[in-house]
C-alpha cells in the first residue's frame, strides 16, 4: 500500500460516517411494487420490452435500446407488469417506468453466462456487461460496456478502481469493497483484459484500512498483486473525483472536456467492479444495490441491499423515521440531489438516501461576498468561484470558453467553505445553462 | 421538505463568526497597548475612532442601498485595527471625524459594484488623519510615535523590550508577542494562510537589509507585526491566489520599510497597503490559477 501525500488546501469535511461505516450491509425487504425507470444511465432511454400483464422474473430484461450509448435495464422483483408508464425520476421530472407488482416468490430468471469467460474475446465479455444492464454505480451513471470500449487507437495503460467515498455519511462503496473484496479484484482484471491494460490501481482513502487490506488479500488470493495495486489516498473529499484521481495517481490531466481515456486511463467505481465481475462469471444483471441510509431523520442508520425501483417512501418506512426532516438526498451531501416526491424509485447510480436534518445541512442566508478566496483555495479545478459569481449575476454576457464554467463538475466545495454561505454552486449552474440556452 | 441546489451541507465558520474571531485575537494587543499607555490616553480615541466609523459605514451603505453589513462583524475588524493603529493621546475629535471621513468616503466611492471596499478603510483613515490633522499628527511624531529611532528617551530599547512591546507606538502595534500569539490563532484556525504574512515579513527583511540595517529592529519597531499579521490579510482588499498573495505581501512590506526608514512619515505600512489595495483588482485578473486540464488561466469571464 503506498500513500499518496495530499497536494491542495481542502478543507477536512466532517465525515458524518460513524453511525454506518461498522454496520455490515443489510438486505431491506422487497416492496410490494416496484416501478423501474427505463432510464437510469447517460444516453438513450430504453424502450419496454414488457407490456401490462406480462410476468417476469428477477433480472428478465424489461427495456433495452438499440443506441450505443445505454444500458439494459431489469426487473428486480417476480411478479407482474402492473403498467407500462412513468414514474417521477430522482434527477427531477418523470420517466417512462415498468411497473411490477411483487408476487414475493423472488424467482429468478435463467441466467445466461458466457461460455469459457477466461478464453472470451473483449468484444464477447462487453457484450456480457452490457447484457447485465451494467452502468456506472456512482457519479452520473455512464454505461460500462461504453466506457470499456474506448475509440480506436488510445493506449490504455491504468485502471483505476474508484473505492473513494469522500462524500459524507456514505459508506456503501466500503462496505462493498471489504464484504466484496474478492469480486472487485475479479472485476478489475476482466477490465484489465476488456481494455488491454497492463495495470490497476485500487484507489481507497487511508482510513479505511480494512478495505485496502481485504482488497489486497483478494489480490494475493488471485495471484494478481503484481499488476494490481492497492494505493491509500488522502481522506480528502475531492481526491475521488475522477479529474483529480488520475492526476494524483498519474500525473496526467484529462483534458478540459475530454475523456480518462484521453490520457490512458479507464476508471470505475468500486460497485461497478463488482457488478462486472457478477455479470461475466454469473451472467447475473444489475438488479439491486447496496445503499447508505443515514442522516439525523433516519432511525436505523446503515447500509442496505434494495432492489432498483424500490421507492425512497418504501426505504425510509423500513429503517424508521423521527422527528423533523428537512430534506432528502439521493447520493451525498455534497453532490446529491433534494427530492421533492419521496415515490421516487432507488435506480443504479443510487448511492445513498439521506434524510437530514435542518441542523445538520445549516443552509443560512446569504451575506456580502468577503472575497476572502477561500472558495479559489479550496476549488480543485482552479477556479475562480466568486468571479463566476460576480459575472454571472451581473448578467454580462459569458462565454464557455473564458468562463472555464464547464470545467467545474460542481463538486460544491467552494459553496462548502463559503462564510458568506453564497450558493455558488446553483450561480454556477444558472450559468451554464444560460450558456447552453444560448447555443441552441 | 426543502428541495434546494447541492451541497445540503455548509461548514460552520461563517463570517459572523471568522470577523469575531479576529477581533478576539486583536484583543491581547490592544488591551495591552491600554495598559501600557494608560486607559486616559487610549480608551477615548479607541471609542471614537470605532464608533465614527461604524456609523459612517452604516450610513453610506443605507445611502447607496447595500446591504448594511455594520452588523455582522465584518466593519468591526477594520475599525478596531483602525484603532489600535492610532498613536495613544491623540485628540478624540480628530480619531472621531478620521474613522468617519475614512470609511465614509471608501464606502461611497472607492467599492466595487457590489460594495466591497477597493482600499482598506482603516488604512485610509490612518493616512488620512497623518495628513489632513498635520499638525497634530507631526507633532506627535516629534513625540516619538511610531518613529523607528525611539528619541528623546535615553538610551534605545533592548531587543526584549521590543518584543514584549515596552515602546512607543501606536495603541496596538507595539506588542510583537501578542500579535504573533493573534495571528498564530488566526492560522491555527484556517482563518488566514501563511503566505500574506511570510511574504511581508520577508519583505521588511529583505528591505532593511538592502538598506544596511539591522532587520530585527525594523521587525520589532512600526507596524510590521500588526501590518504583517492582521492587516494585509484583510480579505477584501488582497489578492485572491497564492502567487497574487505573495507578490501583494513582498511589494507592499518594501514600499513600507522604505517610507518608515527613509523619512518620518510614521504612517509608512498605511500608505503601502493603501497603494497595494489599489494594485489588487489588477493582481486578480492577471494573477489566476491555471484551469485543471487546460493551459489556461482561470479569470474574469465575461466575454
Ligand atoms: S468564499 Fe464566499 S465570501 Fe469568500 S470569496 Fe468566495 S464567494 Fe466570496
Ligand atoms: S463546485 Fe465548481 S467552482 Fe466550486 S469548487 Fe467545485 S469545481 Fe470549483
């Protein structure tokens, strides 16, 4: 295991994850009905394969699109298509969604697997992922077979496996890599082999020893630990983002704009390792995940197994609620999103539901901008947060380019830190989209 | 249930908070420059600097529709410096209308157009009482204010005496060992970083040493601790990067000790960082981060 030394001013957030780090993960019972959006992934929206009345089992496909860009998606209980319609999506709006009504039998589907998976061609064993409906478990949800197949002629000489959780309260992805150590191991090296990489390096924060240790157990057990790496990072929450990542790994940026893959790179997160692993030996698809439940409003804090398109309402009746809760969050605190409508389903880059309280998300109204820089310090990107700001409100005409405003990936840090508690990152945001309205 | 932007979470040092701080840690300094000077010679021109330029603040912001900020701290750091870097004994009505006009006039004028002040308002003022109130002012000098060559008294201060701030000075600035224990706070907290103050204090040394003198002296006597410490790093009117920081530090403590060494002006540090304040809009367009992943700079965006 080597350290990575931290190179920027961050801020040390308040980790928030006592209360579920220890707890091993937990299955949640399945609800009487699931609604299964046909879109939970970058790209194109699936079309339903099911109609109303249809039965299914867990992991028959139920939506599948001819695009490239997508991901197949699954049923993730057995029963019956109750309705083939929208559902309201935690990413805000609705979506088309299969709506499947629970018989409880947990009958799963005939799993297909790849013949002779280790003498399997890369193209077989993309074809497998994206069978399984595999896309990114964390982040924004880019499908995997996609991001395995990077455009002809880049070199691929790193994996990294993404087991950085800096987000507060979040403990899903460490729960997974210590309780399945083996099978992100096992991910990694068919990723190795889909992409023709010589190496991987396991990304995981210094502190959370276990982790690495058991990952660099399974790498012993696999007779792999001498093309894979386990490297401790700085418990730093933007060092697992995948710009900053690659940099204090590598040494190399990934171009404003572009792709890891442009700098040699492909990168996953530590549940989309596993759910790789699962497809190829298993042919198992992506039917459930484990979540982080956690914040001041939730009774039964920890990390749960749930099927994708079990409702937020379902998963905070099962750990318990109390007293006043002044939001709900899919994903983290930092990048996560408030949600209006709690019948919002669980989908595949769900990484936690967080139920916070109002001293603990401390929103205070904004005050004068002290230009004490501290949002400039702490940017990992090199931003000037409060000059966007000042421009953007001012409603100067902005130019992407000289803006550098696509180059944040609202990572919420200045917004953290701010003392004037000015909510750059919407200003940010506000601003982007004026951009975007302007070119279309 | 509230459905607003990311992040959901917000780090517990606001502005209320940081300006109190500060000013806590301005307190060993300025408490011991009224046992030193004696509370006849001090406790009047500190009120009436404070209270003319709190109220000269409240008032041009309720004119030019601000946001009146008189009340969450931020004003309070800037006038207590103001101050503390009075010479004790100095005529109340002149501390009194010096805060005002100062402040009066940099809110009014000299801001941004969202009413962040350009020049640091207690510098201003300190500039402004030195020349405007001459007479008195000089006439204080002769006294031995702020002077670097202590007169008149004998034999010079050992180097003990300095530090401890046994000497004659303004109100607040004559403590070196506080000042140090305040600012020391200060980046303890993460409320300022290191670079304004090593970049000024580097500045003095190289100075004083370029001018054949002796840099311990020219540390330990003026303003270069308080200016070093507490006033540089006011943050509205320094600059925003670290390389911008450190040029900002260095140029303004040279311009400083050289006015402080070559004449009498005994407000030396205060006509620096007024001439530094004006350089800082500049300093932030030209002086920006590189952007991740690209080989530009990061800046003002407008098109
Ligand atoms: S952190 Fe907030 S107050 Fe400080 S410069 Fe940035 S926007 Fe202004
Ligand atoms: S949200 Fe954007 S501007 Fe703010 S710190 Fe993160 S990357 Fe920089």
């Amino acid at each position: 295991m080597k350290l990575v030394r931290r190179h920027r001013n961050v801020p040390a957030l308040e980790a928030r994850k006592e209360a579920t780090a220890g707890a091993a993960t937990e299955p949640l019972s399945a609800p009487d009905v699931v609604a299964i959006p046909l879109r939970q992934h970058i790209g194109e929206t699936c079309e339903p394969t099911v109609r109303a009345g249809d039965r299914v089992r867990i992991g028959d496909l139920i939506g599948e699109s001819p695009a490239v860009v997508s991901a197949n998606v699954h049923a993730s209980v057995s029963g019956r298509v109750r309705d083939v319609g929208a559902c309201p999506h935690p990413l805000g709006g609705d979506i088309g969604a299969v709506v499947i009504e629970n018989d409880g039998n947990d009958e799963w589907t005939d799993l297909y697997v790849v013949p002779d998976p280790e003498g399997a061609g890369s193209d077989a064993l993309r074809a497998a992922i994206r069978r399984a409906g595999v896309s990114g478990m964390a982040g924004a949800g880019f499908p995997a077979a996609v991001k395995l197949d990077p455009p002809a002629g880049s070199v691929i000489d790193t994996v990294i496996i993404n087991a950085m959780e800096g987000e507060p309260y979040l403990s899903a992805d460490h729960r997974t890599a210590l309780e399945h150590a083996d099978a992100v191991v096992d991910g990694a090296r068919w990723i190795m082999r889909i992409v023709g990489a010589p190496y991987t390096v396991i990304a995981v924060e210094s502190d959370k020893t276990d982790a690495a240790t058991a990952l660099e157990r399974a790498a012993e057990a696999a007779g792999v630990s001498s093309v894979l790496e386990v490297r401790l990072m700085p418990r730093d929450y933007a060092a697992g983002a995948e710009k900053i990542l690659v940099q204090s790994i590598l040494g190399r940026e990934i171009p404003g704009g572009g792709f890891p893959h442009d700098v040699g790179v492909v990168s996953q997160n530590v549940s989309t390792a596993v759910a790789i692993s699962q497809a190829i030996r298993l042919g198992r698809p992506l039917t459930e995940r484990v979540i982080t439940v956690a914040g001041e409003g939730v009774q039964r804090p920890g990390n749960y197994l749930v099927r994708i398109g079990t409702s937020f309402d379902h998963v905070l009746e099962q750990v318990g609620t109390i007293g006043d809760i002044d939001r709900v969050i899919m994903g983290g605190p930092m990048m996560g999103i408030a949600q209006g409508d709690l019948s919002v389903p669980v989908i595949k880059p769900t990484t936690g539901i967080l139920a916070l309280s109002s001293t603990e998300s401390r929103r205070v109204p904004e005050v004068a901008c002290i230009h004490c820089a501290w949002c400039v310090e702490v940017c990992p990107i090199g931003l000037m947060p409060f000059f966007l700001v000042d421009v953007i409100r001012s409603g100067e005409p902005l130019t992407a380019e000289a803006s550098h405003l696509f180059d944040c990936f609202e990572c919420g840090l200045c917004d953290y830190v701010c003392p004037s508690n000015i909510p750059l990152v919407e200003v940010i945001r506000s601003g982007k989209s004026t951009i975007s309205e302007s070119r279309r | 249930m509230i459905v607003s932007a990311s992040p959901h979470v917000r780090r517990s040092l606001g502005k209320k908070r940081v300006m109190w701080e500060v000013i806590a840690s301005l307190l060993p300094a300025a408490i011991f420059g009224v046992w030193y000077f004696g509370p006849a010679a001090t406790l009047p021109q500190l009120s009436a600097s404070i209270g003319g330029a709190v109220i000269a603040q409240g008032f041009v912001e309720r004119l030019r529709h601000h946001p009146v900020t008189v009340m969450d701290g931020a004003p309070w750091v800037t006038v207590v410096i103001l101050g503390m870097s009075l010479p004790p004994g100095l005529n109340p009505l002149i501390a009194l209308a010096g805060g005002a006009i100062a402040t009066g006039v940099v809110k009014a004028f000299i801001t941004t157009s969202t009413g962040r002040s350009l020049l640091n308002p207690a510098m201003v003022a300190r500039v402004l009482i030195v020349s405007e109130f001459l007479v008195p002012a000089t006439t204080f000098t002769v006294d031995g204010v702020s002077t670097a060559t202590p007169l008149a008294s004998g034999s010079p201060p050992s180097y003990l005496d300095l530090f401890l701030g046994m000497r004659i000075g303004s109100i607040g600035e004559t403590t070196a060992v506080l000042l140090l224990v305040g600012g020391g706070y200060l980046l303890w907290r993460g409320i300022i970083r290191w670079h304004l103050p090593v970049a000024y204090l580097v500045g003095v040394v190289a100075t004083s040493l370029l001018l054949g003198r002796d840099p311990f002296f020219d540390l330990l006597t003026g303003a270069s601790i308080l200016t070093a410490f507490f006033i540089i790093t006011d943050p509205t009117t320094s600059p925003a990067t670290v390389p911008g920081r450190v040029g900002f530090g260095f140029a303004t403590a040279t311009i400083a000790t050289f006015i402080r060494i070559t004449t009498l002006f005994p407000t030396g540090e205060a006509l620096a960082v007024v001439m530094g304040n004006f350089a800082t809009p500049f300093i932030d367009r030209v002086v920006t981060n590189r952007v991740y992943g690209t080989r530009r700079r990061a800046g003002r965006a407008s098109a």
